[in-house]
C-alpha cells in the first residue's frame, strides 16, 4: 500500500481480484480490478488525511486506525447486505472477459465479515473449475493447495480452514485468477490487508502482469 494513496473503499466487503497471465498472457490491470471493486462494494469511499512525507511508524498508525474502522463498519452489515453482495460479486466476475477460459482459480474463506465466496465457490465448480485455497507456510508465504468439495479442511495456527497436507500445489504463476482477501482498497487498486504481509510475500517474485 503506497503511503501516496489518499482514498480508501468504506463500504465494508473485502474483496479483491488479482488475475494472472497464466492463460493467453492477459491480465486484469489495477484499473478493472478498481473497476469490479466498485460495482460490488459500492461507491463509498473515505478520505485518508494521509501525508507522504509521513515517518513509517506514522503511516503504520494511519494504516492500523483504518484498519480498526473499516473492520468495525463491515461487523455491522446485515445478513442481507452482505447475501447482496455476494450474488453481486458473482454478477460481476462472470462478466469478466477471462472469467469462461480461466480454469485454475484461487479463492479464500470469508471471516470476520469479510465478502462471502461460497456461492462463487458454487458456480465455479459447477463450470468445471479447479478451485484452490491459500495455505500458509513456515516461511509465512502462501501455497496454494487444491480444494475438492468433499475435502476434509483442518485450521492452522490462524484457525483458518486449509486443505490437507497431501493436497496438490499450484504455483503462483499457473493460477489464472486469485481472490484476496482484504480490509479496503485504494482507487490505485492498493491493497490494505491484515497486516501480515502473507499475500505480498507471495506474489512479490511474480515477474508476469498482474
């Protein structure tokens, strides 16, 4: 997350789409994720009173201040807002170009108010899909580990749900689209997260558009 960045989503859902060049070396640049962003979460957006020339312990206020808010603003959707926004986000990825020839999609499981992913989960596997969950490894990066409906998921350290240690892998490079879990967005497409840097770790080493 840029410290440069001034707005933020306050809409309350988290939800971000990352697509790799792993099929037809297209991409969804920043712009079209900001783009799906906004017709599933809303145009809301806060003002961050941010300064660039902030020290770092600064900025990690400002962001952890954010962070609070916009988690305490999604807590208190209702079921049916959020019901609402997962048929929207459904809606809007299945309008994507790519969305028919992506085969190898990475999604994550929805905590803490965060954007339901279930019935996406549901109309992926229906089309055939190969669906595949994060898996946190010693080094604090992730895998991805393939999901069968019938899998038996136990919780790491996090208590989230992960497939089993014998589950196959996927490399980064040869998902065709990733879901990431997040706290708000920027309108550049930047990220504010958890704060444990898993995802960034992750597709740090990517050379390929993202």
């Amino acid at each position: 997350l840029q410290s440069s960045s001034r707005y933020y989503v306050a809409g309350g859902f988290s939800f971000l789409l990352v697509s790799m060049s792993g099929f037809g070396r297209k991409a969804f640049y920043s712009p079209e994720a900001a783009t799906l962003n906004r017709r599933v979460q809303g145009q809301f957006c806060q003002r961050y009173a941010g300064n660039p020339f902030f020290s770092m312990t600064e900025a990690h206020r400002k962001k952890a201040q954010l962070r609070s808010t916009l988690q305490q603003r999604r807590r208190t959707l209702s079921p049916s807002a959020q019901h609402a926004a997962a048929q929207a986000l459904i809606n809007a990825v299945i309008d994507l170009p790519n969305w028919a020839s992506a085969q190898r999609i990475a999604l994550y499981l929805a905590a803490d108010g965060e954007i339901d992913t279930k019935p996406l989960e549901k109309v992926a596997r229906d089309q055939g899909k190969q669906l595949f969950l994060p898996v946190i490894n010693d080094d604090n990066s992730l895998s991805f580990a393939q999901w069968h409906a019938d899998d038996t998921l136990s919780n790491n350290r996090y208590k989230i749900p992960e497939p089993p240690a014998c589950a196959p892998r996927c490399a980064v490079s040869q998902l065709h689209i990733i879901f990431l879990p997040l706290v708000g967005w920027d309108l550049q497409g930047g990220r504010l997260g958890m704060g444990g840097g898993f995802y960034d770790r992750t597709l740090s080493g990517i050379s390929d558009p993202l």
